[in-house]
C-alpha cells in the first residue's frame, strides 16, 4: 500500500508540514536538518506523513510562474509559513477533501457509506438498524449460517434484532482486529489506528481477537473497550444510553483541547490545529456537530483562547494573550 493512502493522525501530518516549511525555505541549518533527520527516524508515522507531504506538494509544482515567484521572494518567516500553509493543505486539506469525496478505494466500493460530516440509519432485511458516523463504511454479508458486518472505516451504532428469517442465525461484525458477537444487544464499534473500540449500551457482546488462541471477552451494558489482534484492553465503565454522535451532539468530559480537535476535525473539511501552549486546556460540554464553525466560536467564548483562519480550509486555535 502507499503510504499516501494511509491513515496518519493529523498532528503527525502537521509536524511534517511544520518541516517541509523549514526545509523548503532554502535558510534551514545543519542542526535543523538533523533534527529533521532525527524526527523522521523516529517513527515509521513520521516518514509515512513525510512521504504524504511530497506526493501532495508535488501538485503544486505547476503553479504559474509568478505564484511561485511571489512565495520564493517573501521574507524567511513569511516564506516558511506559505510553504507550510501549501503543505497543511496539501498533506491534510487536500486529503480530507479526497476522502471525504473519494476516499479509499474499499469505501468507494463499500456497501454503505457515508461523508464527511453526514450520519445515517440503514434498516437491514433481519430488522436490525445500523447509523454510520461521518466518514464511515461496511459491508454486509447475510448466509444461511451467520448475519455479518464488515467495519471498513470509521464507527457505526447497531441496533439487533432477533433474526426473522427463522434460522436463529449469529450477528456479528468483523473489524481489522478481530469479530465481536452481539448477544441481543445495542452497541458500536469504531475503527482506530491499530485498534478497534466497542462500546455496549444494552445487555452484551462477546470479543474475539483476531490472533489464534487468544480468549474471548464479555462485557455489558455499559462497558467500554479497545482491542487489537493480540489483546483486549481493560474495561471501562461508561454511563451513555447511546453514542452522542447519533444525535448530532459531541459530548467531551475534561478533554485535552489537542484531543478535542482532533475529534472536531472528523466532522469538518481541512485541518483544525492549536498552539503546544494550549494543547492541554480541558474541555467539558456538549457541541452541536452541524455546526462546526458555532463550535469553534464557543471555545473563543468559553476559553483563554482566539480562532485564526489564515486559509479556508486551516484554522488555528492560539493563545488569546501573547505569553
């Protein structure tokens, strides 16, 4: 697979348009160079989102010639953050915009699907009903012996219902890292980096990991947990009757600003950072999801902190005093 195509936490997306800017100045010094070097090797992350800045800052290597010209000419500073504005947009804008239109090729071919930013409920022939959160998709597979969900992205919200055709057939839902049964229940899976996280809201499911050998877990109403092809993490109680998101809302309770964002960022096009200095501000609350430019305004009102849109699709959220 190209590294292009994968999936990268925008905060590494961002560090790496951070030294695209540095190096594409034409100013950067050996210490900076190698420290460049340094954070490349740090993590197979790193090169991949490196990788992904040049593929998609080689798009505009056919700018008109002036453009160009207008950014080569500006001061060094100036210089550093047009580079790194071409970057952002580039690595994340552009890729956002293709995912959310495109996306990878098996969300594309999919079963269902939905954008950036839209959810929606598909009632399924057994009676059961899934909701897909934004940029989500999955594959449906009914045999005569099994009910089967494949997650291909993003999270989804089940309902089950018992199986009406009569052949008390087993629900279950297959994700990167192994299959989780449902035992007569409501519950969502999202599929993380590495991860897959299953929440349950009503009686049980069972887990399955996708390595030989390794046992199943049962856990309730009210219980929360990661897995990945080698273990399941600890369980977490939680106190939901369902996801928040499937009622337009996102809910946070004492969230890193960084994380919140983050989080933000699934809803809406382009690429939404902060500043280190504020990376750790806690966030309390519920947000309306359809209107993330209302969100961003509420955390202008609510914390020491101003909203900057240099370019369309980038916003910065700074400090609200200089330090």
């Amino acid at each position: 697979m190209n590294n292009h195509r994968l999936k990268i936490n925008p905060a590494v997306l961002a560090q790496a348009a951070e030294w695209f800017a540095v190096l594409g100045s034409g100013t950067a010094s050996s210490a900076e160079q190698q420290q460049w070097q340094t954070w490349l090797e740090a993590h197979p992350d790193h090169r991949a989102a490196w990788t992904r800045v040049e593929f998609f800052t080689r798009k505009f290597d056919h700018l008109p010639t002036h453009t160009a010209s207008a950014v080569l000419n500006q001061p060094d500073l100036e210089r550093r953050r047009t580079l790194k504005a071409l970057a952002v947009l580039g690595a994340i804008g552009l890729s956002s915009w293709q995912i959310a239109r495109g996306r990878y090729l098996q969300d594309w071919i999919a079963d269902y699907q939905t954008g950036l930013g839209v959810t929606k409920t598909i009632a399924l022939a057994d009676g059961s009903k899934v909701t897909l959160d934004t940029n989500s998709a999955f594959n449906l597979e009914y045999t005569p012996t099994l009910r089967c969900l494949q997650l291909v992205s993003g999270e989804i919200y089940i309902e089950t219902a018992p199986d009406n055709s009569g052949l008390q057939r087993p629900f279950v839902v297959d994700s990167q890292e192994g299959r989780v049964r449902a035992l007569g229940t409501r519950f969502s899976i999202r599929q993380l980096l590495g991860n897959s996280q299953v929440t349950v809201f009503a009686d049980a499911v069972e887990i399955q990991p996708s390595q030989a050998g390794l046992s199943k877990l049962t856990i309730k109403a009210g219980q929360t947990t990661q897995f990945s092809p080698q273990r399941i993490d600890k369980v977490v109680n939680i106190s939901a009757d369902r996801p928040a998101w499937t009622q337009g809302i996102l809910l946070v309770d004492n969230m890193p600003l960084s994380e919140f964002l983050l989080q933000l960022n699934r809803y809406r096009h382009g690429y939404i950072g902060c500043a280190p200095q504020i990376a750790d501000l806690r966030i309390v609350g519920s947000f309306p999801l359809n209107d993330t430019d209302r969100i961003l305004a509420m955390l202008a009102e609510t914390l020491p902190v101003k909203i900057s849109q240099p370019l369309p699709l980038w916003v910065k959220v700074l400090p609200a005093y200089n330090s």
